[in-house]
C-alpha cells in the first residue's frame, strides 16, 4: 500500500503513525514544507476525556504526550477588578512544537518517511497511490484546487484575534476581560510547558480599528499587549511567533474525499479555539480514517466514505458548539455591560451549551451552590416572594413576577393548537390536555392559538374566544388549573391570516379544505404555498378595524374567563405577523415598507388590547425573531420590534423564530432560539421566553443561571410528558407539593427500569 500525507501537522502525522502500525509493509511517506522545528503557535490544550481516546490508539505516543503535559483543574475568569475561581475542568496543555517532535520521532521510528522542505503543488503525481492525506491545515491547497469536488465554505468571523505566548506562568486557565480606551479585549491564557503560557488575545473589528494596531506589525502588537497586560502577567514577557491578527475562518466542505485523496483535519474543519485545540479533532480524524482503512483496506473509496459517515456528525455537533462558543465571543460586550460579574462567569462557562449547569454542579458544586443562591436571591427581589437561600431552589423552581402574576416556578406548556374544537367550542379533551399539564408542575400553562373570530381560524377545528358558549367552555378549564394546581393559564390570541382556512394537521398541514373554505385576509394578497393555498386579501382599514376590535372583544371575554395573563400571536406568518415581515407585507400604505411601518398596526392592536385588559395582568407576544429567509426579519430586526412593542407597555416576549414563509431555510438544533431570547433580553432590557427544542432540566437551569431567558417555553416534551416538571423535580431531589389526592406519592419511589 502506498501512502502520501500532504502536510506534517498532527493529522497527517499521527494517520502516518496509526496506518504504518496496522500495514507494517506500506510505504508511507509525509511531505512538509516546513522544517522539522518550524512551528507557529505555543501550546496545544486536551481535556481529560479527549486523551483516553488517544491511550488507545496509540500508548507510545500518548505516553510521550502525557509525560510532557502541564496539567490544571482550574478556570479563573478576571472581570471588572474581580478573579472568579471555577474548579473541576481537568485540561492539559503542552507546547504545539513538543507534540509535533514526539509525533515526528515515532513516525520516524515505525519506518514513515518524513520529507520535510517539500511542499506539493497538486494530487497529479499522487495518481497511482492507493490514498493521499490532503492534511495541509487551514489554508489547503489541495482543498481549493479541487474546490469543485470537495465544496468548502469558508465563513471568516469579524473578530480579530493574535496567538502569543508569555513566559508566565498561568496559574489555572485564566480568561481576561479587559477594557480600555480601545475597547474590550479577551484573552485565553493557559500554560503549556514550565515557565511558558499561550496567551491568545481577541477583540472585536471595532477595537482592532480604534486600537491603531497593524495585522502583520507583531513588533507594535507585542509593545501594546505588553503594556495592556503588564499586570496580569505580572511583569513577564509577552512573545510572538508569527503573530499575526486573523480572523477564525470557520470551514466546513460539503464533501470529504475524491477519488484516492481525502481531507483531514483544519483542512476539512475548524473549531474555534475557545472549545478546545483543533489538534484534538485533527488526531480524531487520523483515528477514525485508520479504523475505517483497517476495515477495507482493498476498497479505499468505501474506506473514505465510511470514514466521512462515521467522523462527520462528531465533527459537525463539535463545530456547531464551537460556533456558539466563537458567538460568545463575538458579542461579549453584551454580556459585560448587563451581566453581574457571578453571571457573567456562569454565561462564560456554559457558553458552547454543552457544559451546563448539571455538568458544572458535578465538577466544581461550590460554584454552582453560589449562583443557585445568588439567583434565588434575584428571584425573591423581583417577585416579592420568600425563596429559601440554603440550599437554594433549582434555578427552575423560583417565582417570577409579571405585574401582579406571580409564577411559581420557571416552566411554561407552550401554546399547541389541539384541532379538536367544534365551532370554536373547547372541549374534555383541552380540559384534560390543559388540566394535566397544570397539575404535572409547569408553572404557566397556556392555550393554544385561540382565534378571535370564525374567520381567523387556521382550521375547522381550531379553538376560538368570540362566541358567549367559548367564555363558559374557557371559564371552566381555567376554574380547574386554579382551584387544583398552583399554575397560572394564559390564552394565546390569534388570526390565522393568510395561512386560514385549511385542513385539521394530521389530514394536510396548510392545505384549503376540500370544501368550504372561508375567505382569508392578509398584510397583502400573497399566497403561502404557492398555486395551492387560497390567495388572501389585501386588507383595508375596515379589515384593520375589525381585526382591532375582535382582538379586543376577545381579549374582554379572556378577561371574563379568568385568564391570568394573554399573549398577542405575532409570529409564524400568521395575520399580525404578515403585516411585521418584509416577505408578507408589499404595502405601500402607511402599514408597509419601513419598520415603523409594518409594526403600525399590531403595535395598533397591542394598544387597544392593553386598554381593556387588567393593568395587574400582564400581556406577552409571540414573535418571530428571524424568518430564516433572506430579505425577512432578522436578529436585528428582532431587537428593534421587541424595544418597539416594550414602549407600548408590553411585558414580557416569547420568542420564536420562522414559519413565515414556505421557502424558509431554519437552523434547527438543541435550544436554537434560545440565542435571539437572550440577545432581546439583554439589548432590550425586557425579560423574555425561550421556546423551542429546549427539552431537559438542565438546559432550562442553564439558559436561566445564565441570564439567557427568565422563562423557558416547552411544547412537545409537555406532549409526550405532562408531568414533566415534576419528573424534573423528582431527579434534582427538589420537593414539589403534590395536590391532596396524590399525598401518597410523598413516600412513594418511582422506577421507570
Ligand atoms: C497561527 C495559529 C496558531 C495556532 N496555535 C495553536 C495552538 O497553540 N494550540 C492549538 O491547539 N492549536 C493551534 N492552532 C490550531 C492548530 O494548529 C490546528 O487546529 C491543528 O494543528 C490542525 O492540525 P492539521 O494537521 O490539520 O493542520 P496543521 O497543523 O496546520 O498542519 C498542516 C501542515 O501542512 C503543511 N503544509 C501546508 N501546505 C502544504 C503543502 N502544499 N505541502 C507541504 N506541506 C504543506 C503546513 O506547513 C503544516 O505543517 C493554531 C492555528 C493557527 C493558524
Ligand atoms: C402540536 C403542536 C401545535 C402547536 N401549536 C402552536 C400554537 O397554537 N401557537 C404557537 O405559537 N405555537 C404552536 N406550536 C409551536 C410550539 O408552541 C413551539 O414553539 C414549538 O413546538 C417548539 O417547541 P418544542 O421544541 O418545545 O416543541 C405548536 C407545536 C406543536 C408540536
């Protein structure tokens, strides 16, 4: 077998090392243009998990790695004049040059030949090779030549950042946040060797602009971070190494291998170095490619296929945490300007949304003990409620004040249309849907989209609030929450708009009925599903009456029911929302066009239901943050709707995203809208929900202890369990009060095994 690396870095190294020990008799040679001691960078970082896989494949090699590592527990996070100490981590370090020498020499032992001063232009005179490693890092040749073939993406983030090194010693792995006349700079310090730390420094394209600082000038850049940081460092030197300011390009290709060539490592993919060291997935790479090599050695393109099967979901779930934690650090002046130095820190920690607050609580419990208190402390301020301060509730089973509403804890059921009603008439089945979920713990439990006219219907079976028999049939769901749990009910209010009249969801999602299809309305006369859906009307100012005074009179009968509190449907492409998307709305009235505009009427509506609706109640509205669709709203504009609709007096938003165009592309994944919750939080000053693939408690504990959401919406995990914060409870050895009936349970162990 023949074998060519194009690229000496950890991943065509450590392939050449693993294929030499399982094909003893290949001939296996690694092109570096570089020489054998020319290295960029400092230190190298792996966590604790990552070096079992390592042990495996290769003992030799490990041991040598290991017998070189700076080990630490610790994070130290320095903000604002304060260090916060965080314990548990287990990370190792060690310098990139130590790591590439131990790979070299055991390379060199086992037979590989090692080519260094050469470098390779294209695959051509590799065409009789049974595999040629295009393991040439981030800028690949190989991947740009054959770009056709391997379809790489290349998304260069705006921030700036420099790898340096020091000679001091960082005691733990120490995140600096500091700010001067410039801006905020960040830097990611870790030792790596005795007397040495990486110390990689980042800002945003604004304070690199202010800061006068040249990208190829490593002379004025080490004079300025030495002065900046002279303190923290206490005295030592900064160092440079090719320290030039880049901007993280993320990559990622569409395709892996061609033909007998393959991609590896920073070639394939990058993982922002504020997750871990994109050595460690370079190595993974090489493990996983000899597995799948060692399977079919015969059949090289079913070996590159599986290899690409296997790795590429690892990859792709690393780099979308990567991607979270590079955000982070794209927008920390957010967090800094509005989070508490005890938050900030928590929202560091758990900011990939891997670590979370479950994952903290095992490695360092002092530090979660002390945000779990600090936030019970916040909880019991804002609500006016006693919350135990030792030991603190979860996160999640603190109050939560909205005027006069107090909830009990921090779970709310998100509204789900049933499609079981009769002309808008609920039934035992909404009776029994809500019930049980108010007495399976949520603290807020709400209706589905209830619509405030026949017309506004999305389907024969949605629930409706405009008939007298509506308010009896609502006044009795709402009775039983009250008088048998201690949740709190709200009621969505909605007009289907141009996505009315169509068929009940499990006969054809957003198709007109067969027959008897209403007439629909719309911002403007565009058809959701193109040449299938009804073609809604242009509404007039009459229309607009009308909705207006629906909204209204429906909001009086919520009123008359006993609501505790309602929320305005102004998402997911439904009537209101149709007026707030560019997609939806081509008016060219006074309801079209710019913001102000197309926010005109639902902010119309807002105010004339705030009128009539208790001012000790509070009012929500579900938005959609983005339409995932170019030329729609977007996170931005997001921020501005939800300021707008804060000074027209509204409490709280639930934030949701898309579902306002058939085209949309969403970027679904765990707590994908949690991101667009917290961003209106902050810039806003507005507390906010988030909804949306939030499925367990420590995602709910994490997204509140951070500061991302003060309430956590969950729609199908209250489907498939209506007991689900009580489950929740049960795991985290909280007491949750059982009603009267159910007194039994107290001594009573579930096993579900
Ligand atoms: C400036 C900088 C500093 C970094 N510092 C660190 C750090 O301190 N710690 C850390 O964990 N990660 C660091 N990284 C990231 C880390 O280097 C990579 O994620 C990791 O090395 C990926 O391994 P690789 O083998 O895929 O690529 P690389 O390590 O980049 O190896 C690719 C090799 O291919 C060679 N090559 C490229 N083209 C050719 C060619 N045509 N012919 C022959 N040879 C070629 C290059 O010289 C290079 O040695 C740094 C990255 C950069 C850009
Ligand atoms: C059966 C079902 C019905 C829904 N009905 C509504 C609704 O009436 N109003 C609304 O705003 N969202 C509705 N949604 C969306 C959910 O409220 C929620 O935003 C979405 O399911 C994402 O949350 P999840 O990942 O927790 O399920 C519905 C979702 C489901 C599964």
């Amino acid at each position: 077998m023949r074998i060519a690396s194009i690229g000496g870095g950890p991943a065509g190294l450590y392939f050449s090392i693993l294929a030499k020990k399982m094909f003893p008799r290949a001939e296996i040679t690694v092109y570096e243009r570089n020489k054998p001691d020319d290295t960029f960078g400092f230190g190298v970082v792996f966590s604790d998990a990552t070096m079992g896989n390592f042990a495996q494949a290769d003992r030799e090699s490990h041991q040598a790695i290991t017998g070189s590592f700076a080990h630490w527990d610790d994070i130290d996070i320095q903000f604002k004049g304060r260090t916060l100490n965080s314990t548990g981590h287990g990370f190792s370090g060690m310098s990139r040059q130590g790591m590439l020498t131990i790979l070299q020499d055991r390379c060199a032992q086992l037979g590989v030949d090692l080519r260094f001063q050469t470098e390779v232009k294209d695959l051509e005179q590799f065409d009789d090779y049974d595999l040629v490693l295009a393991a040439d890092g981030v800028n690949s040749v190989v991947r740009e030549k054959y770009a056709a073939q391997f379809g790489p993406h290349l998304d260069f983030r705006p921030n700036r950042f420099v790898w340096l090194g020091t000679d001091y010693e960082f005691p733990a792995f120490t995140f600096i946040f500091k700010e001067n006349e410039h801006g905020l700079w960040r830097v990611h310090g870790y030792r790596y060797m005795a007397g040495y730390s990486t110390f990689i420094l980042e800002c945003t394209a604004e304070t690199f602009k202010r800061s006068g600082l040249k990208v190829e000038d490593e002379n004025a850049t080490v004079a300025y971070v030495q002065e900046l940081f002279n303190d923290d460092i206490k005295g030592h030197k900064i160092l440079k190494n090719r320290s030039l300011w880049r901007q993280f390009p993320i990559i990622t290709c569409d395709k892996w291998h061609y033909k007998n060539a393959v991609l590896m490592g920073d070639a394939v993919h990058t993982a922002h170095f504020s997750i871990g060291s994109g050595t460690k997935l370079a190595m993974e790479d090489s493990i996983a490619l000899a597995e799948a090599v060692k399977r079919s050695p015969d059949d090289i393109p079913a070996a590159l296929a599986a290899y690409e099967a296997a790795r590429r979901p690892m990859v792709e779930s690393i780099q979308r945490a990567a991607r979270t934690s590079l955000e982070w650090f794209e927008q920390t002046e957010r967090y800094y300007d509005h989070l508490e130095p005890i938050q900030f820190g928590f929202s560091l920690l758990t900011r990939s949304l891997r670590i979370s607050h479950s994952n903290l609580k095992l490695r360092d419990p002092k530090y979660v003990a002390s945000i779990d208190r600090w936030f019970a402390g916040q909880a019991a301020n804002q609500s006016g409620v006693n919350v135990q301060a030792d030991p603190p509730p979860p996160p999640m089973f603190t109050p939560f004040r909205l005027r006069d509403m107090v909830l009990a804890n921090r779970v709310v059921m998100s509204p789900m249309c049933q499609y079981s009603a009769k002309d808008g008439t609920i039934n035992d089945w909404h009776l029994v849907h809500i019930g049980s979920r108010a007495v399976g713990g949520a603290g807020l439990v709400m209706t589905e989209m209830t619509d405030i006219s026949e017309e506004a219907r999305i389907t024969p079976g949605c629930a409706g609030i405009y008939k007298k028999e509506h308010v009896a049939a609502w006044q009795r769901v709402v009775r039983f929450v009250h008088e048998n749990s201690y949740a709190k009910i709200g009621m969505q209010l909605a007009h289907a708009g141009r996505k009315g009249s169509t068929k009940l969801a499990w006969q054809g999602v957003d198709r007109p009925l067969d027959s008897g299809n209403w007439p629909i309305m719309a911002a403007s006369p565009l058809p959701y599903l193109e040449g299938v859906s009804q073609i809604p009307r242009e509404m007039t100012r009459k229309d607009m009456d009308k909705v207006r005074d629906d909204f209204v009179r429906s909001a009086t009968m919520a009123e008359e029911a006993g609501f505790d509190v309602i929320e305005l449907h102004l998402a997911h492409g439904y009537l209101l929302a149709s007026f707030i998307s560019p997609l939806t709305n081509q008016r060219k009235d006074d309801y079209g066009g710019s913001l102000e505009n197309r926010m005109r009427f639902p902010l119309e509506v807002l105010d004339a239901v705030r009128k009539v609706w208790p001012k000790g109640k509070p009012i929500s509205a579900r938005i959609s943050a983005t339409d995932w669709a170019e030329g729609g709203v977007d996170a931005e504009e997001s921020v501005r709707i939800a300021a707008m609709l804060k000074a027209h007096d509204l409490d709280i938003v639930d934030v949701s995203t898309g579902q306002t165009v058939a085209y949309e592309k969403p970027v679904f994944g765990r707590l994908f809208q949690t991101p667009y919750a917290d961003r209106i939080r902050l810039e806003v000053g507005m507390p906010t929900m988030t909804v949306g693939a939030v499925s367990s408690y420590e995602d709910v504990n994490s997204i509140l202890a951070a500061g991302r959401a003060d309430l956590c919406v969950l729609a199908r995990a209250h489907l498939y369990d209506p007991y689900w914060t009580r489950h929740a409870a049960y795991e985290q050895g909280y007491a949750l009060p059982w009603p009267d009936p159910y007194a039994s349970l107290v001594r009573y162990t579930p096993r579900h095994k």
